[in-house]
C-alpha cells in the first residue's frame, strides 16, 4: 500500500452561473503522506472548501485525479463515493450538526446505524468513542445539556466511530472561544500523533494553523505556499504561540 492516503494531481473546479464561469481550483497537486497532519489557510473564495469537499468525497473534480490510498475516485458514481465516505472518512464541522432531541450517545451512534450496525455494537463503538474524547460520563446528556466544546467533542467522537483513516475538519474551533479551542485541538492533535489518523484541517487563525504538521496556502484556486512547521507540537492544552512559518504562509495568514 501506497504511504500518500492522498495524491491530487492538476485538480480542477469550475463552476457556471450563467455565463459567468467561476475557477474554484486551478490544477491543485498534492501528497499527503499517512499520518500526516495538514491544516490549510486561505481568504474566503480561495478554493480551500471546495478541495475539501473533493477530499471528503462531496463533490468530484471537474478534471483532473484525486486518489484516495492508491485508488481513483476521481469518477466514482455518487453512491460509490458515499460508501468510500462511510468507510475511511471522518468529518467535524464548524456548526456541530448534532440532533438536538437525542442523547449524546446517539448522535455518535447515527453512522453505524445508517452502516447496518447491530444494536449492541452500536452502543459499545458510540460509548467506546465517546470516552477517547472524554465525554462517556456524558453519553445521556443531550446537546442542550452540554457546553459548545462538549457538543465539538460529541462531534468528534461521531467522526471516529467508523474508525476513519482520515479526518477532515472544517474550521472545528470557529464556534468557539479560546480556552476551549485549544482543548479541541488538543485531542485531535492527539488522534494524529497517537493513534496515527490522518488529518487535514481548514481554519483562517494561525494559531490553529500552528498544530499541523504542514501548511498549505491557498490563493485564488492555487496553492501559493506549502510549509513545514518548525517547532514541534503543543503537549499542554492550551493553544500554542503561532508556530514560525516561512514569510510568504505567515503573509498570508496575517
């Protein structure tokens, strides 16, 4: 098996309105090796959302490939794409999309009902996620119940019950406020450095930026800059000081 979980190459997006035709992505090409973590920056419109969604299995390129661990998606059918979703990919969202007349138990357990999961192994894999993200003693509390970072790490805990190989996280910490941001980011760090998940996150604050591994920027529909980071990653829960990036990434972020 190949070490790149994702492997782009001259991915294009457009998009029509009309007449108006909008270049989302302008030939992105990209490896990311597994276990890597990778946050990407970028203004609005700069086309990191729509690469997102191409990871995420959303959406499908306009031309060029995507692969995912050595196979092309580029062209799966809709309902291919959704199988390889529930399979090898997690998501954690800005908005925490929890059910809010439900325990927090299940909403983690949801993806292994619509995956045909017994009953009973859906409660020990929902309670069994639940703990990784320190919330079992929550599991029957509902969303009202619990403050916005206890509703991110149910949200977490939703995106690792399939056992992903690779998590995506759009702007996870943008509900919330800084003490609580870097405790989130704290136990995905963790995911990726303990237990080697892949993670590929968006986020506009250089500070949240400073806990991946790498940094890529976006401008335009282009990658303008990717960057190793130069300092290791933050043990402590709180945030970390913004991480030295190379001129043009720390430009871009300002």
């Amino acid at each position: 098996m190949s070490g790149r979980i994702i492997e782009t190459r001259d991915l294009r997006k457009t998009f029509e309105f009309g007449d108006v035709v909008v270049h989302a992505l302008r030939g992105i090409s990209v490896e990311v090796p597994t276990g890597q973590f990778v946050a990407i920056i970028g203004k609005s419109g700069s086309g990191k959302s729509t690469f997102m969604n191409i990871l995420g299995c959303l959406d499908r390129p306009s031309s060029g490939t995507y692969r995912l661990e050595g196979r092309d998606i580029s062209d799966r059918s809709a309902d291919e794409r959704a199988e390889l979703r529930s399979e090898q990919i997690g998501f954690v969202f800005q908005a925490f999309n929890l059910i809010p007349r439900t325990s927090a138990l299940e909403n983690v357990e949801l993806p292994l009902v619509y995956g045909g999961v017994s009953r009973s192994q859906q409660h020990i894999r929902g309670l069994e996620a639940l703990d990784r993200v320190g919330l079992a003693h929550r599991a029957d509390h509902h969303p009202s119940q619990l403050s916005g970072g206890e509703q991110q790490r149910v949200a977490i805990a939703r995106a690792l019950v399939n056992q992903p190989r690779l998590l995506l996280a759009d702007e996870p910490t943008g509900n919330l406020d800084t003490s609580t941001s870097g405790e989130i980011m704290q136990i995905i760090s963790e995911l990726n450095r303990d237990q080697g998940i892949t993670v590929v996150l968006v986020t506009h604050e250089p500070e949240i930026a400073a806990y991946a591994d790498r940094v890529l920027t976006f401008r335009d529909g282009e990658i303008i800059a990717d960057a190793a980071q130069l300092q290791p990653l933050p043990t402590s829960p709180a945030p970390p000081a913004k991480a030295e990036m190379s001129r043009d990434v720390a430009e871009e972020s300002a």
